[in-house]
C-alpha cells in the first residue's frame, strides 16, 4: 500500500461519516480505524507522523494539509528508507518540518 492510496483512504472513509460529525473528528475516527493495526511500513510511518504509534496526543491536520505533491514525495521517501528499517526517523523528520511550515 502506498501513503497516497493510505491517506485517500482515511479520507474516504472520513466523507462517508454523517453530516453531523465534524470534519475533524470525521478525520481522527477514519485514521484511528486505518491505522489502529498498522502492519505495513507505509502504515507505521503514517501512525508515527501523526503521533498515533508514540501514544502522544496526535495531530491529524497533518492529513488535511497533505497536497498530493506532498504525498507523491513522501511516498517516494518511503519507498527509499522502508528497506532500511528507519521508519521511526523518517516519521519523525517528516513531522518536524510539516510542523516548522508557516
């Protein structure tokens, strides 16, 4: 699985809720739901971004603010680091710059 078909899935999966739930919430039960298992690397890295694997508050704004430029560079970045085992690092780097963004 790839972080664009990922992400599209949360946010699927987020559109599909009731009119009632904001979009926020909609956000953070659809990720919760994908990423409460996360099995691959593309899903361990996703979880680390948004700070559900390190059982911190997470912030899924992140997801929102993903262009799909964004997640055509994170994907290739993915790809590169996946096969040597520093998902952890790259996770965090990641969010690190998204969060230093203006």
């Amino acid at each position: 699985m790839t972080l664009a078909s990922l992400v599209l899935e949360i946010r699927r999966r987020a559109a599909g809720m009731p009119q009632d739930v904001p979009r926020g919430s909609a956000i953070e039960r659809a990720a919760l739901e994908v990423l409460k298992d996360p099995g691959g690397p593309v899903e361990r890295i996703l979880a680390a971004l948004v700070g559900i694997s390190q059982g911190e508050a997470f912030d899924l704004s992140i997801l929102d603010a993903l262009t799909p430029e964004t997640i055509g560079l994170l994907d290739s970045l993915a790809g590169e680091v996946a096969n040597f085992d520093r998902r952890d690092e790259l996770a965090s780097a990641i969010a690190a710059a998204l969060i230093k963004q203006p």
